[in-house]
C-alpha cells in the first residue's frame, strides 16, 4: 500500500462548513418539513449583477469566433484585470501597487491555503484565534505542527488569542516566527485592526523578518471611512506583508472563483545558504506550474464591477448585506445577547446564552429554532462560548432567524 501523508491524520475532525452541512443534511432527512435558515456559511444569495452578466455573456460571444477564441491564459492574469485591480483597488486610494505585482487566482481559500507551500518546512507561524480555520489546517497538512491537544490546537503553532478584552484583535507574537497570518475585517469575529494597530504590526514584521500573510478578503465590507483597506495603506508594508483579496463576497463570485494575491517586488525571503529571495518570484514559479489561470470570461466579469455602473450595483449588494447586519446585531443585543462585529464586517458574532458551549448552541439553534450558525470554536479555541451568524442571507430569512433566536433563547 501507498504511504500517505501522515501529517493529515493529525486533523482534529473534518473542515468546518462540510461538518456544518453533514449535520444540517442529517436534521433536514428527519425533519423535511422544517423551514430551516442558513447563516453559517458565509455564502452570497443575492444573484450575480447586471454588469456581471453582461460581461461575461459578452466574453463567451467573443470566444465563440475563431478571431475572438482564447486557448489558455496568462498564468498569472489577464493585464486588463491587473491593471484594473492596480488603479482601483489600490492607486485609487493612494497605494502604488504595480500591476505585475498582482496574481489572479481561483478564490482567496486556495490562496491562503496554499502560500505556505513557498516557505520552508521549519517555517515557524503565528495565528490568531479565532480565525478562518484554512491558516492551521494547511500548516497541519504540510507538517509544520505537531499533534492537536485536548483544546484543539496544535503544538508548533504560536497562537495569538482574541479575545473581548482584547477587542478580538490579536496581540504581538512573543517570540519571533517567519509568518503570522492576520485576518482584516476578521472572519469570524468581524473585528477590524485600525492603522495604527497595522502599523504596529508592520514595524514588529520588519524589526523581527518576518512576513505578514494580510486575509483582506472582506475589506469592501468595511464601512468606517478610518479604517484601512490594505495592508499597503501602511507605510513599510511592501517590505513585510503580502495581501489576498476575494470577489467572492464583494461580487458574488462564490460559485464563479476569482480572487488575487499582491506580492510586493521589495518582499525578499531568505534560503538555506542565507541569501535574499524574490518572494513574488516563488509565487510566479509555483503559479505557472500548477495553474492554468482564471477562465477570460470570469476575469471579464471580474473587470466589470470596477466601471462606473458596475461598481454602484456591487455596492447595492454590500448595502443589503450590511443592512442584515445590521439587522442581527440590533435584534440580538435588543433581546440581551452580547454582540460584535457586524458594523465593518459581514458577521456577527455572539456569545452563546446559557452557558451552551459553541456546538451545544449550534446543535439547540438548529433543532429548536431551525437557524443554522458557525460555531465559534471551529475557529479556533478562543472561540469557544460563541456562535458567527452570517449576514449573506434574503432580509426576511434574516429578520425571520433573529426572531426565532430571541423567542427561543432569549
Ligand atoms: C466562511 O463562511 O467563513 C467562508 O465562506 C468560508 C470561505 O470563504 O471559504
């Protein structure tokens, strides 16, 4: 028989979100006609935008002709979309990013997932918790931890806790590590890190070689005109951080993958003989060897939301989505829960009432009041005792599960 990857085998359970939907499968075959509300994964139901549409429609026309074909892509993305990317992502809001310097993916979980492949395998990591379960698990997979302990968390990872006295934003490392994974707005708590917090972060990464892996998938979510967007709002940031961006949530990309990563030219890492490293060099390396690159249409698509009209109907979208965030966070605090988050992100996160663990509390939502959240202490240890309730939903099923929460455990 074939040796496997023993390094699997340390994974606590299965992923989050398919145990998610195994147990809500499992309650909807016993109770067919229970109305059941999803908000646990964070997954967008409003349907793709007009300009979207059309971009796309237009796309697969073009390619429908010899003249307008497309065999495969440019690994790293089509120039008109990193281009696009460049000036309004980025040169828009100040932040000189060059479009060489963007690599267009098939989504933000691969991404995240998949960087620490250019890093070496003594790595030494640090991430916060709670945070999107993908940084640990891919760390599990490649070998850079040990086992799990009673709490879930693996030795070899320095964890760096959030918690509500911390405003669920996570401390300096105390001791130096190569990478430190930072999610901004946070999934799940919803907590965003202020530019001076950034700046810390920043000056701690150059001060110590380290480099800062910036989860910055729902920045459009953020609605405090203060808050940075980018980690490369801070100055010295294009020496110590690399950054992933999603359409998923912004465009409603779920289910159409397009996403990318910013590598700065001045990121170096560092090889076994001590030499510098282009960063981005790596990434474009291992990109055009495993990745074909994201299909003309989609990348047409994605170029869509950044016209004029193509912005506004993405923006709607965001609205309605911040508007049900708005919606869980007042209607639970109103019945006496504790809430955060909801105000610059698209989660809300709360604690779980009497004294119910995470799961005990998804378990009793699921089966009493039919609403479907993410336990908290699938994110992390510092989870535990609470519940992420997702705001991608129609506003009545949203209006609907705060109601139904609040009858039953308020
Ligand atoms: C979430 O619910 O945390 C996300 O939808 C998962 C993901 O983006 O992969």
């Amino acid at each position: 028989m074939a040796r496997i990857n023993d390094h699997y085998q340390k994974l606590a359970a299965g992923y989050l979100f398919p145990e998610i939907g195994r147990r809500v499968s499992a309650f909807q075959t016993a109770n067919p006609k229970a109305d059941v509300i999803r908000l646990g994964i964070g997954d967008v139901v409003l349907p793709l935008t007009a300009s979207v549409r059309q971009a796309m429609h237009d796309a697969v026309d073009e390619m429908a002709v010899a003249s307008g074909f497309k065999g495969y892509g440019p690994e790293r993305g089509y120039a008109f979309l990193r281009e696009a990317i460049a000036k309004h992502d980025f040169g828009d809001r100040g932040v000189a990013i060059d479009p060489n310097e963007i690599f267009v993916s098939d989504g933000s979980k691969c991404d995240s997932g998949n960087i620490q492949e250019i890093f070496a395998e003594d790595a030494t990591i640090a991430i916060p918790d709670p945070v999107y379960p993908v940084y640990v698990d891919t760390n599990v997979m490649a070998g850079r931890t040990g086992q799990a302990g009673a709490n879930g968390r693996y030795s070899g990872i320095q964890y760096l806790p959030c918690t509500e006295a911390s405003g669920f934003l996570p401390a300096l490392p105390n001791r130096p590590v190569d990478l430190v994974y930072l999610c901004s707005p946070n999934n799940p708590t919803g907590a965003v890190a202020s530019k001076a917090e950034l700046t810390k972060w920043v000056d701690w990464a150059r001060a110590n070689g380290a480099i800062l892996l910036f989860d910055a998938a729902y920045e459009r979510f953020i609605t405090d005109p203060e808050l940075p967007r980018s980690i490369f709002e801070v100055p010295g940031a294009r020496e110590c951080a690399i950054e992933f961006r999603s359409y998923s949530k912004t465009a409603g990309f779920t289910g159409i993958r397009c996403a990318y990563v910013v590598i700065p030219a001045e990121l170096k890492g560092r090889n076994a003989r001590g030499e510098s490293v282009s960063v981005a060099g790596l990434w474009d390396r291992r990109t055009s060897t495993k990745f074909n690159g994201v299909s003309y249409p989609v990348q047409r698509a994605a170029e869509a939301i950044y016209s004029e009209t193509g912005c506004k109907e993405v923006q709607a979208n965001i609205d309605y989505y911040m508007a049900n965030a708005g919606i869980i966070r007042a209607g639970l605090a109103k019945a006496g829960f504790y809430t955060f988050g909801g105000v610059n992100a698209p989660y809300v996160w709360m604690k779980t009432p009497n004294g119910l663990d995470s799961w005990q509390f998804f378990d009793a939502l699921l089966s009493q009041a039919n609403v479907v959240g993410t336990p908290g202490s699938g994110f992390g240890s510092c989870g535990e005792g609470y519940l992420r309730l997702s705001a991608f939903g129609f506003r009545e099923k949203v209006e609907e599960a705060v109601g139904r929460i609040t009858k039953h455990f308020a």
